[in-house]
C-alpha cells in the first residue's frame, strides 16, 4: 500500500515519525476524510480548499500547491487499488521538533495520506438513526478541521454508550453542529443549519446540500436553531463526508416528527446520490 508524504510517495511501512512530532505531542495539525465513489475522489475541490484554509489559519504550510495536491492525490489513488467505495484519510502536522509550544524554526511541516476501503452504511442512511444532545464544549474555531478531536472523541462515545449514532452539540441552547456531522431540522418545508461561522465546521456535504436545495427550491435557512426546536421539528438529518445524509430519529427521548424518515431528507438523499453517481 503506497501512501502520499511530503517527500513523495513510499511504502506505509516505511513511514515513521521522531516521537517528538508536533502532531503527536500537541495535536497541531489539521486534515482531511475525502470520500472515493467509484474510483473517484467526491467533492475534491472543495476539500483541498477547505485543507489549505484550515492550515493558513495556524499558519501551517502546506508542502505543495493546491494544483500539486491534486495531482498527487489523483496519482496516489491511481497507485492504489481500492474497492468501489473507499476513503482518503490526510493530515498535515507543524512538523517533528524538541517538545515546546512555540512554533519550531526551520522545521518543515509533516504531510501523510493514504487511501482505504470504506463501505457506505446503507443501514443508517436507510432505517434513520438516535441520537442525544450534548454541551459542546469545544474552542471557538471549529471552522479549522484541527487534529485536536478530544471533545469529539468524547462525544461520539457518549453517543455510543447511550445506545445513539450521535451526538448534537449545543453551545448557549443553540444547536452547533454534531461530534463528526453537521445537524439540520426541516420545519414546514424549510431547512434550517447553524450558520457556517466559526463555531462550526463548514462541512464539504453541507455546501452540496445546500446547492441541492438551492436548485430544487427548497429554502436553506443558515439560522441556528434551539434544542427546544427540536420538538417542533418535522424531520431532521445529519451529514457528512463518511455517512452521507442520515435521518435523525430520535433525540435524547423526544421522537423527531412522526420518528420515520422526513420527505425531504428522502429527496436530499435521492439527490445526492444521482449527484454523486453512486
Ligand atoms: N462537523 C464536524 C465536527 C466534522 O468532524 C465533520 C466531518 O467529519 C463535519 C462537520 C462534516 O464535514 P464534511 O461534510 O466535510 O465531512
């Protein structure tokens, strides 16, 4: 299996970090899950960008030009053969130095990248899924797709030992985003997302939803909504790169609508899919 590093492609097994690596030691880096359907990178454009945003806002640099990335990233996957559905996984990190919390100088930054497997959930996407509410307890820069996912690890097995997908974050009685998805609530045939301000991440699948929304005329309200919305919701969804759109259920104890699937998540669905080939 052959993985993409700053110096070019290698072997995985010959891929090894100093134990004094920036990554490891402060979680200072950022990086990237891109979906592959088919053969093909999805959203590509939109995820390298999102990558160089993240790394200029903490001025990490990124060892190639937007134009190399995606030539390498074509020519990684063209080395690899993975099955029909699979994902790219990168990360950037400030680079290995003796452990101190200024930026190092003269150190160069650590890139790696490696294509995988990953087979779509259909189950989810299909049965819909529970999930529970949460304070979100992160930073206020969450638009940075940062290495540093304790609050989320920490979530999302919250989710998990509550017998829940996942979880909704809320910052001040506001619903933020989810542990590893963005959160939308459909109410008389609007849908509604926290605007993408720097309290979330401005999700690659969410700006496809909402130029799916834009053509079918379905009104895409970037207005934060309440966790007591929630009982006044007619349906509501998640999305992300790797679960595609889920049907929310349930959360915490409330039935969301009628606690089947919501018209318009179903069409969204249907919508990405045609979209995405798959
Ligand atoms: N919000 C958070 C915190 C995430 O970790 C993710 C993705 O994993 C998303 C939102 C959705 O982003 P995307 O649609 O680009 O996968």
């Amino acid at each position: 299996d052959l993985i993409l590093t700053e110096k070019g492609f290698m072997q995985q097994n010959e891929l090894s970090y100093p134990f004094e690596e920036r990554g490891l030691q402060f979680g200072d880096g950022v990086y990237e899950v891109i979906r592959i359907y088919q053969g093909n990178y999805h959203l590509l454009n939109e995820h390298v960008d999102r990558l160089f945003r993240s790394a200029e806002a903490i001025k990490i640099e990124v060892p190639f030009s937007k134009t190399e990335m995606h030539e390498y990233l074509s020519e990684l996957l063209e080395k690899n053969s993975v099955a029909k559905d699979a994902k790219l996984y990168l990360q950037l990190t400030r680079g290995s130095a003796p452990r101190s919390h200024e930026f190092p100088l003269n150190v160069s930054s650590n890139l790696y990248a490696y294509v995988k497997d990953f087979e779509r959930d259909l189950e989810s996407m299909r049965e819909g899924v529970a999930t529970v509410t949460l304070e979100d307890i992160r930073w206020e820069w969450c638009y940075i797709k940062s290495l540093n996912l304790l609050p989320n690890v920490l979530a999302k097995q919250h989710a998990k030992e509550h017998g829940a997908k996942e979880a909704i974050l809320y910052k001040e009685g506001m619903v933020t985003e989810g542990s590893s998805s963005n959160i939308y609530l459909v109410r008389d045939g609007k849908v509604y997302t926290h605007p993408a301000t720097k309290r979330i991440l401005g999700g690659c699948v969410r700006m496809k939803i909402q130029e799916l929304c834009k053509e079918k005329e379905i009104p895409f309200i970037e207005e934060a909504f309440q966790v007591e919305d929630i009982s006044y919701a007619d349906e509501m969804f998640a999305t992300s790169t790797t679960a595609e759109i889920l049907p929310i259920l349930k959360v915490d104890t409330v039935s969301v609508g009628d606690g089947e699937p919501g018209k318009i998540t179903r069409e969204l669905q249907r919508l990405y899919e045609k979209d995405a080939h798959i």
